[in-house]
C-alpha cells in the first residue's frame, strides 16, 4: 500500500514539474507568440470558460470531460503563475504553498487539537479562521466576491448571516414582508402572467405593469433563492435543467424540419 502511495506522490510531482516546464517553454522566446503575449488579466476570461466548462462536465457526471476541465484550468493556474514569476509578484510554488497554509490554519480540528464533530462545528471555525487571517476586513461578509452571479452571492450571504441570529431574524422578516407584499398582489400579477403565456403580449401593457412586475419578481426571486438555500437547493443547477430542456426542445424541432 505505502509503495502504490509512494509511486503515486512521485507521479503528481513529475507531472507537476512537467506542466511548470511546458508552461515555462510556452512563455520562452522560443515559445508560443499567443502565450508570449499573454497578460494575467487576459487570463481572467480563460479560467472563467474553463470554470464554467468544468462545473457542465460536473452536471452531466462526465468524468473524462471533467478530467480534461480540470487540466485545463490547472494549466491556466500555472500560465498565471508563470506570467506572475515573471513579473517577481509569485511562483506556482508560492501559490502551492499558501494553499497547504491555508488548508492547515482553517482546519484546526484535523491538524490541532480543536474539536469539531458536526459540519456547523466546522462552518464556525472555518469562518473565525477566516477572519483571523483576514483581519483587515470588517465583517464576515465582506470578502464574498462582488463578480459571482447574483443568486451565488445572496446564498453565500444567507450562509454567512445564519452565523448571526440576530441579523439573521431581520433577513428573514424582510423575506416574509417580500412574501406578504407577493400574496397582496398575486392576483393581477398571475392574471397577467395567464395573459403573457396565452397571448402575444401588447407593448402597451408591458410600459404599464412592468414596474408593478419587476417589483413583484423582484421579491419572488428574493423568497425563492431564500427557500432554495434553507433546502440546501443550488438554485442555478434548477435553471441550468431548465436551459437544457429548452436546446433538447430546439435541437428536437431542427431534427424534424430536416426530415
């Protein structure tokens, strides 16, 4: 068992230095124009579709998919790294490093003598580790990354808040003055819903409700990410079925029409 363990710690780590060295050619004089020319903010779009790449291959539990994303994003890890080595800003063994760091100073019940037995116990920690590591920041909430889609960051915001009962009663009695402010006007607004689905829609009344229903979506959406938070629900994943439903339906018509 020790030597299959040791076999495969010396692969990672070939492997590991082989990626730095083709990254390293790629970046060279003798390299790739297109790499050479690279900046790290160029990167962004690239780590983002190979992100987004990934979590598809996830979805649809494909694991050979999934095993090329994450080489791909591993190659970008190392393209930033490089880029920034370059630039004496970091290497691929700083970032290396400061993630094993951080793994070990946020898990003080797996490398210390802390105890936590249940996943809350855990959540606790990690956060009060968090902000010790992070003590320029003011609150908890505050490094949740402003460029995640708006349903990510109101879940890691329900997340972060339940850790506060107070704050967090006043997060749910705005949810249910939301919910009681939908209940009010659910009449007109399904009504028009019903006349949107079964009708083509007139310009002139979308001008007329269309702030009454940005306000009411407004709040639906509020109460639904909400639920789908206190049920442990990826409410993007629900959406991402949805979108698939609507390709197979395209794709299923265009069979048809070439028939």
């Amino acid at each position: 068992m020790k030597e299959k363990e040791d076999f495969l710690q010396s692969k990672i780590e070939k492997e590991a230095r082989r990626l730095g060295n083709i990254v390293k050619t790629l970046r060279s004089p003798c390299g790739c124009p297109w790499d050479r020319k690279l900046k790290i903010e160029d990167c962004a779009e690239y780590i983002l579709e190979e992100t987004y790449e990934a979590i598809e291959a996830l979805d649809k539990n494909d694991s050979e998919g999934l095993l090329e994303e994450l080489g791909d994003i591993l190659s970008q890890v190392f393209m930033i790294s490089q880029i920034a080595s370059e630039q004496n800003l970091f290497n691929i063994a700083d970032v290396f490093n400061n993630i094993c760091q951080k793994l070990i100073f946020r898990h003080p019940h797996v490398f210390n003598d802390e105890k936590a037995d249940t996943p809350d116990e855990v959540l606790k920690i990690w956060n009060r580790q968090k902000l010790i590591e992070k003590s320029e920041r003011k609150n908890a909430i505050e490094g949740i990354p402003q460029n995640l889609p708006s349903i990510y960051i109101l879940i890691k915001l329900f997340r972060k808040i339940k850790q506060h009962p107070t704050i967090y009663q006043k997060i749910k009695d705005s949810i249910y003055s939301s919910f009681e402010n939908v209940i009010s006007q659910s009449n007109e607004f399904f009504q028009n819903i019903e006349k949107s689905l079964n009708k083509n829609i007139e310009q002139d009344d979308i001008d007329k409700y269309k702030e009454d229903n940005s306000k009411i979506i407004s709040d639906l959406l509020y109460i639904l990410i909400f639920i789908s938070f206190l049920y442990e629900i990826d409410p993007e994943k629900l959406l991402r079925k949805k979108i698939e439903n609507i390709y197979k339906i395209f794709e299923d018509n265009e069979k048809k029409t070439d028939k």
